[in-house]
C-alpha cells in the first residue's frame, strides 16, 4: 500500500538518488543466448510464463488470427487521445476493448467501453448490433479468453520453474550472474525503494512516466486496489459465482486439446524441463488440480503497431534494450494480483497473418522485464515469435515493470485482464442512478417534480452521483467521437438512458437550487439552508470546472486532427436560453448566485 508520506517532491529525491548511483552505466540485461538467463528468470521472475505457439490449438490461431485481421480492416483499431499530466497525447499503439456486455476499463485518464464478446448467438437474442463478420471476429477473441481462463490456473507453484530448461545445470551460476550483474540489493537500495511493491509501483510508475513526454502506457496510472489474493478479494454474490461455474463448462478450449499443457523453456534449444528443485508435494498438486477454477478474465485490450509508420521510437533508457514500441508500466485498473494473459502476434506489414521468424534477431518483438525500483537485479527481455503467449502471474505485475520492444514488422497483442470493476460496469452506473432518481418525485397528473429529501448528506450523494454519471460516462464515451456506434451500437441505447437520467438530475439540481434561495423563516431552517448552500456550491464548481476542461479537450488542436467520425463529440451541450434544459450550461453566474447567498447568510 503506497505510503501517505510520500510526496512528488520525496519520489524525485529518491528517482534521483537511484540515477545518480546508477550514473552514466547502463543497467545488464540478459537474453534467452547470455549465461544465467534462466537462472535469473528462476530467481528473479518466476511469476512469467510462456506458453509456444505450437502449444496451443491450430484452429485457435487461425481464428483468432483472422480476428485480428478483421477488425483492424474495418478500422476499429484507434490510436487513443489520453491525458498525462494535465495535457492530451496520442497513444503510440492503436487499440480497442472487448469483453464482457457493460464493461469498461479506465487508463490514462481514459475510460474504454468494451465491445460485447458476441459469445451468444445475436439472432437467438433478438438483437443485432453489428455485421456478422465483426460478431465472428470477437468471438474468436472470446474463444482465446476462454482458453486463457482455463490455462492459467494450471500454471502455478511449481511450474514457475518449467522456463528453467537447465534447471540444476544452471544452479552453480547464480553467484557469478550475482557478481557481474549486482543482483544483491544493498540495504541503501532498500531504503531507496520506498518500502512495500505497491509503494514501489506508484512511485517508479510516476518517474518512469516523467522520463518521457511521450511516455505511452498500456493502462492507467492509477487505481488498483490494494488487498490481499485476487481470488479470495471480491464480495462476489451467489449469482456471479454461478456465472463463474457456467463459464467454466461454456465450450472452453481445454489445455488437453493443446496438445498438453507443457510450457517450452524460454532457450532456444527448447531442452527438456527439469523437476524444480524445490518441488511441490503430491498432495498440494492433487489439491490444485481439484482447485482449478478458471480465471475470469472480463476484458481484453487489442493493440496494434507497425513500426515503419512511426517516425521515431525512443530507446529504452535505463537497460540499452533498443526501441520502445510501449515504455516501462505495471498494467494498472486490475484486481490486486491477478494475473495478465497476452497473445502476441506480428506479421508482414501488417496485411497478412504471416509471420516472419525473428527468433534472437535484432529485428524480434521481445517483453523486457525489471524489478521495479531497482538498479541491481538484471533486467530480462523475451523475444516472441507469432502466436506466443505469456503470463505475468502472483504479484509479478505489481512488483515488476514491463515494457515492449519493437520488432520489424507490425504487431498485434490481445492482453487479456481482470479489470477492476466495481464502478465501471453499466450496471453499477445504472443502479447509480437509480440511487439518485430515487430522491426525485413526480407527480402522477400534472409531471410536475418535487425532492422527497431535503437533507444536505442525501443531496449531496445526489449531486456526486450527477456529477459522475456527466464526466466519467456520458462525456468519456462521447470524447471518442462516434467510434462505437460505427462498428457495434450495443452501446447506443445504454448510452441515451443515461443521458435522460442525467437530464432528471439537471432538474434535481434545480429544485435543489430554489430550496437554497428561498427565504429563511427560521434560525434553525438558516443553518439548515447554508449546509445546504454550501453543498450545491461544492458541486456546482466541479461541474462547472470539468465542462470547461472537456470543452478545451473537444476543441485542443489535437482534437481537430482527426477524421469526423473519431472527433471528440462536445455532448451534452447546450445553447443558452434552451428551453428543454432546466439550468444553462455555464454555471458561472448560478454559482456567483448561491456564493453571495452564503455571504448573506
């Protein structure tokens, strides 16, 4: 958990003192070719997995491959416009969001409204919300999900050591891979690190991004919340256990079909695996087999690169691991320690599902790994071939730092996650809602509106609620300009629901305003009525504040580079004077209003 202590200026004084220990020496990396490779990832990155190509089914790839292909040919695969201290910028990678109906994922400032899997038939459902072709393509991408869900859990405790192809061959080095590399933290480096790996994440994620103007992450900056084992953390109820069951038994892709679950060392001679010298009892491996429940993985977020479109990459700055297609991050907004699956798949320009072999070449789309915090241990890079997977299990991602190295050709990734989702579902903003609508009567005969309660914490949570649902969904999903809409409406109607609810709570807050302006009877009705006042001016400066900012974001330069249908859409927006709003759109003068009534009072 990130200590309360630590402030910008205390992080910088620690970055600093770490670089100036580092000095102008780069920090040793090793690859699959150097000594000590897998002794170092044994020791220093068991949390990571790797699951060959060839492991997996070959309809899987087909699939999932074509997938792919499909969806960046119908253009839905965008460069995002996010905000990194206080400025907007434009993703390096192009990517969108799939998974399951209503969900969203939150990165950079950035909320992304996932595309539904399409699990279930359409026609069955009565519901048609794309063509068959971008429907097919998301179920592959459902299919993968499935199959991941399955795979992961197999891979625990001891199979962290199955990277390892020379097992005990490679024990006697550990001392000289310590020696030449610094791998033994010294007790100032300790200190340095700043206590805890969830300290240690939101402080090296914060410097890392302030090393580059450009820093490009694969999710947002803040959010994960701290706890114990994702498994046991959430308060599920018994009709999401029940959906998870059903999950397990809906036409999942089984390891056994794979052609076993064995995960090929991470060398190039692809040796036999050693037994792991610290090997799991018989017992514990007959109980995890039992426990093998799927993972739910809830989203996906695809990205795609070609390097050759880019002008520039930066290199990575720390290790000299070559171009970053995606800087240093932890994959943030997910439920604390829960693990990350990712397909990797690159191509030839990008226009084929052919892949060139890059195997140990310059040329390779490889993961570079680091303990995060640390100038000591020797980073780890990974070259993928196409179709590889990988897993970051246990608190790898949370204690670790990851980044992508660009290959020649263009590449495609299907990262597969746990998001956190407690307020970003559909259903949770909805019932939101209602929490809010509840305090709003209507009168049955003449449609007239009235509160039910006048108390100020009730009005409050009202006005929050307003709040939330104008500047976290409606202006969010509209800042992506029409992009949803054009590929899949599942959205559409969800979206003008939450618009009308939001149009109610504009009158909520008007009704609110004229109980603050009515004359004072009484002494105690006065007290009453300035907690009151000072409730709605609390709100109706954020407000007020926030519509300032989306404006300026809708209108940035940036902004106006894009095509029509991925332009910033500035909604909702409204003229002065409109007769079908109930209060204007600038609140400037309503809070001039309700703050010289706070000065009367």
């Amino acid at each position: 958990m990130k200590r309360s202590g630590d402030s910008e200026g205390e992080k910088r004084r620690k970055r600093r003192k770490l670089l100036q220990e580092l000095g102008n020496q780069k920090i040793p990396f090793l690859g699959p070719s150097d000594q000590g490779y897998q002794q170092l990832w044994e020791s220093s990155y068991s949390g990571l997995v790797l699951r060959r190509a060839s492991s997996l089914p070959a309809e899987l790839h087909v699939r999932v491959q074509a997938a792919l292909l499909t969806l960046r040919g119908k253009g839905c695969l965008l460069r995002d416009l996010v905000r990194i201290r206080e400025r907007d910028v434009f993703t390096v990678v192009s990517r969108t969001l799939l998974g399951e109906p209503g969900h969203t994922y939150r990165y950079l400032d950035t909320r992304l409204f996932a595309i539904p899997w399409h699990s279930e038939d359409a026609e069955v459902k009565g519901r048609t919300c794309c063509d068959p072709d971008f429907r097919a393509a998301c179920r592959a991408l459902w299919e993968l999900n499935t199959f991941f869900c399955s795979d992961v859990p197999l891979m625990e405790d001891g199979d962290r050591f199955m990277q390892c192809g020379k097992g005990k061959a490679e024990a006697g080095q550990a001392e000289e891979v310590g020696a030449a590399a610094g791998s033994k933290r010294s007790d100032d480096s300790k200190d340095s690190e700043g206590g805890d790996s969830e300290a240690r994440q939101s402080e090296e994620g914060d410097s890392e991004s302030k090393h580059s103007d450009e820093w490009d992450s694969e999710e947002g900056c803040s959010g994960s919340k701290p706890g114990g084992p994702w498994e046991t953390e959430a308060k599920r109820s018994s009709e999401e256990e029940k959906e998870e069951e059903e999950e397990g038994e809906s036409g999942q892709v089984r390891p056994s079909e794979a052609g076993g679950d064995e995960v090929k060392p991470a060398g190039r001679g692809g040796s036999p695996v050693a037994q792991p010298e610290h090997g799991v009892s018989d017992r514990r491996v007959e109980d995890r087999e039992k426990a093998a429940v799927p993972v739910r993985f809830n989203v996906t977020l695809l990205n795609y690169m070609d390097p050759a479109a880019m002008s520039q990459l930066k290199e990575e700055p720390y290790y000299g691991m070559g171009r970053m297609a995606v800087g240093w991050h932890h994959d943030e907004n997910l439920i604390s320690h829960s693990p990350v699956a990712v397909y990797s798949h690159n191509c030839h320009n990008g226009e084929s599902g052919e892949g060139r072999s890059g195997e140990g070449g310059a040329t390779s789309w490889r993961i570079g790994l680091k303990v995060a915090w640390d100038i000591h241990t020797p980073g780890l890079t990974l070259p993928l071939e196409p179709g590889d997977c990988y897993y970051m299990r246990d608190d790898l991602n949370s204690t670790h730092q990851h980044c992508v190295l660009a290959g020649e050709n263009s590449r495609f990734s299907s990262t597969h996650r746990v998001a956190e989702c407690s307020s970003g579902t559909l259903t949770y903003i909805q019932s939101r809602c209602q929490e809010a609508l509840s305090n709003l009567h209507t009168d049955p005969e003449t449609g007239s509106h009235s509160l039910l309660a006048l108390r100020p914490t009730t009005l409050q949570h009202c006005e929050e609620i307003h709040n939330e649902v104008e500047f976290e969904w409606l202006r969010q999903y509209w800042f992506q300009g029409r992009r949803f809409a054009r590929f899949c409406s599942w959205w559409s109607g969800p979206m003008e629901q939450l618009e009308k609810d939001w149009r109610l709570m504009e009158t909520m807050t008007t009704l609110f305003l004229d109980t603050v302006e009515e004359e004072e009877e009484e002494e105690e009705e006065g007290k009453g009525r300035r907690e009151m006042a000072e409730t709605l001016l609390s709100a109706l400066t954020e407000r007020h504040q926030q519509r300032q900012t989306w404006r300026d974001r809708c209108h940035s330069s940036l902004a106006q580079t894009l095509p029509p249908q991925e332009a910033p859409v500035d909604r909702p927006f409204w003229a002065a004077g409109d007769p079908d709003m109930p209060l204007p759109f600038d609140l400037a003068d309503i809070i001039n209003r309700v703050e010289s009534l706070i000065w009367r009072m």
